[in-house]
C-alpha cells in the first residue's frame, strides 16, 4: 500500500516547514527470482558459451525493484510544485543500482499545471520510455533471450541526466513531450605562452514523442537525437594525440496496440541509424547504448578497423526491429503473453562493408495476480541469429543460439 502523508513532522526532516496543502507518497515494489540462462556464439573454430542460474540474471525482471518518495504542493489556480526521488537496489545483495547512485532511476523537481502540462528539471525518464516502452505484452522487461532489450537494444528507453523536460497535459487521449539533455564546456590551457591545448565538451540528446490512449486502442510514437561533439587534451609526456569524437544516432519508433477484449494485439517498428553501440558520448551519460541480444556478436567484429571499434560503434550502423504480440486473459487473475521480435542490422563504414546481422526471438509468459499489489510470473524465451561478413574466409559467418527459463514474485507497496 502507497503511504501517503500530509507534510508533517515525518516530512519536515527533508522538507523543512510543513505545509497542510502538501503531500509526499512513500512508494516501491520488490521484484525477484531464479533463470536459468544459456547462450552460446560460434564462428567457425570460435566459441562462447555462457550458462547462468540464480538470482542474479531474474532480479528485476518484470520491473526493477525500487522505493522513492514523490510529492506536490498545491500553488493555487490548478498549478503545482511536483518532485520525485527514485532509488533502484538489486534484492539478491541489497546494493544499489545505476551506479551506485543514491536516486539512480529518477531524481527531479518542476512544476505541472491542469492546463498546460508539466515542466521538470533534472536525471528522468526520456519520452520514449512512456510513449515506447510501456507497449507490448512484456514492455520492456522479463530479459527475453536474456536480453533486457531484445531486438530493439535500449532506442525504447533510457534515462536523461541534466534534462529539461515538457510533457503536455491530455487532450483527448493526446498526449506529447520533448525534452533535452547536454553539456557545452570548453576549456583552454597555454603552458609557456607556446603550448595552447583546447578541450571541449558539446554532447546533447534531444527526445520527442507522443501516444494516444482512447479506448481499446493504444498508440505511441518517439524520436530521439544523440549527438557526439567531443576534444579530448593531448598527453604531451607519453605523445598521445588530441582526439576529437564526432557523430549523431537517430532513433526512432511507432508502437501500437487494440484490445479485442479476448485477446490484445500488440505491434512495432523502430529504426536505429549511427553508433547506439558506443558508450563513450563525453558527458551526456545517454544511457541508450545497449544493442540488446545483438551484443552478443560484436566481440567477433574485434580487429575489423583499426582503430578497435566494433560492429555497433560507428556512425555507419543500421538497425530495423520489429515486433508482435498477443496478451491473453486467463481466468480472472491470469493472463499468458506471447511475443516474436525480430532485427536486421548493417553497418555502411570502412571495415564493416558486406556486414549484415539478422535476430529472431521467441518468449511466452504467464502472470497470475495474487492480489493488487503482488503477482507471480514465468517466461520461456529462445533466440536465434546470424551475422555475415563478405569474405566468408577470413571471417565465417557467426551463429548465435540463447534461450530463458525463469519465474519470478513481485510485490508492491
């Protein structure tokens, strides 16, 4: 059950003088299990094959285990003060998650109002995460061929430090948003009146979006822009060069689904154009850099440039995902969710020519509610892969096989 307090003296320790027309809900869910996990990529003479099982693989796996604290405070003519603090742990070892951040799934503050909307600052959500993500008979989660992002890799989510972001109110069922997130530094230094060493930082992600909820059918849509503009000082006493980092990704995506009420379709398509695949954006911390299951090939991309980037880090790579998926009620309590995704993936840069990926995923679930704020689920979850390269020679043609077992309890309050 949400706890919900008038400011009080519980309040007043963080919030300082309490207010009557305040309010802060104390909020959370635990989500945990056991998988077992096995996937394996071969290339001719070469293999990797890794089995799991435990906790750690099913830990959050339906949503991850959280608790934070949201709250508002009435300004008058239908406009609030809102802000929320949100904390993700792992429940097989207690530790924190997101890197260790105190409040690593959400931390911001702003102000909303009936009629225009809302507007917040801070580490949140981007667009895409509540128009995309929510889709889908098992949204983004139950680490399907264990993957948490499957054959769409994370283009459908992430989190945005230091964002501004707008989320209209709802017309009709309507509803969009925009957001920004980025850095612009730049720093010089001059050593003897000789030596000027510039560094700059200029990363930016840009995320837009909207959905339409109205009845039985249920639409959404994103884009979202990350662009790379990065000088990094030279180490003048081991002779490394400045390097400058350059390059934008495009994503994009259009989910839908309609309830004929025995069963729920659910359909998708997104596209992702530059390097997902790079973690290194400078300061942004993006966190949309997973290619999903399609990570399992790039290791055997390795040595294919010279400069030691793979498969998925270069400006000239392309991916199609597509998805379908049914939800089927069972019972009052029940409901069995099945699903298929699949991608193609290609990479346009010097190295990569001739490279195509393609990735077929299977899963089928079952919930059963307990009560309103626990349930049980299962998964079972397969999928299979290929990645070609030009010269079968040099480099064969990579396979990839994984599948999923796991059950899990979550409970919220």
């Amino acid at each position: 059950m949400k706890k919900t307090l008038l400011a009080t003296a519980v309040v007043a320790g963080f919030t300082g003088a309490a207010q009557a027309n305040s309010s802060v809900t104390i909020y959370g869910l635990v989500d945990a299990g056991l998988a077992y996990e096995k996937n394996k990529v071969t290339q001719g003479d070469n293999r990797i094959e890794n089995r799991t099982f435990g906790m750690q693989k099913f830990t959050g796996a339906r949503n991850g285990s959280r608790w934070g604290f949201k709250g508002s405070e009435d300004l008058g003519n239908g406009s609030k003060a809102i802000f929320q603090l949100e904390s993700g742990f792992d429940p097989g070892n207690g530790k924190s998650l997101q890197g260790n951040r105190l409040f690593g799934r959400q931390a911001y503050l702003g102000l909303s109002n009936e009629s225009w909307g809302a507007l917040t600052l801070g580490r949140q959500y981007s667009i895409a995460s509540q128009t995309i993500a929510p889709k889908g008979p098992f949204n983004s989660g139950y680490f399907q061929a264990g993957q948490l992002f499957g054959a769409f890799g994370s283009s459908t989510y992430g989190r945005m430090n230091d964002s501004v972001k707008y989320m209209s109110p709802d017309f009709s069922g309507f509803k969009f948003g925009i957001a920004y997130a980025g850095n612009h530094n730049k720093s010089e230094f001059e050593w003897d009146g000789v030596d000027k060493i510039e560094t700059k930082q200029a990363s930016n992600w840009i995320s837009t979006g909207g959905s339409y909820d109205n009845g039985p059918l249920a639409i959404g849509f994103s884009y979202d822009r990350y662009r790379t503009n990065a000088r990094t000082a030279p180490d003048i006493s081991k002779g490394t060069p400045a390097k400058t980092h350059k390059g934008t990704v495009h994503t994009w995506n259009l989910f839908g689904n309609y309830d004929f009420d025995i069963v729920k379709l659910d359909l998708g398509y997104g596209q992702v154009r530059g390097a997902i695949g790079n973690k290194n954006r400078a300061n942004v911390e993006m966190e949309a850099s997973s290619i999903g299951l399609n990570n399992l090939f790039t290791p055997f991309t390795q040595g294919m440039r010279s400069d030691g980037l793979l498969y998925s880090q270069t400006n000239g790579y392309r991916q199609q995902a597509w998805t379908v998926g049914l939800t089927i009620p069972a019972g009052e309590a029940g409901k069995v969710l099945a699903s298929y995704q699949g991608s193609h993936t290609k990479n346009n840069d010097r190295g990569f020519d001739g490279v195509k990926g393609n990735l077929h995923i299977f899963s089928l679930g079952y919930e059963y509610r307990l009560s309103k704020r626990s349930l049980l689920f299962a998964v079972a979850s397969m999928g299979t892969g290929r990645l070609k390269f030009n010269d079968s020679n040099a480099h064969p043609k990579a396979k990839l096989s994984t599948s999923l077992v796991g059950v899990g309890l979550q409970t919220r309050f």
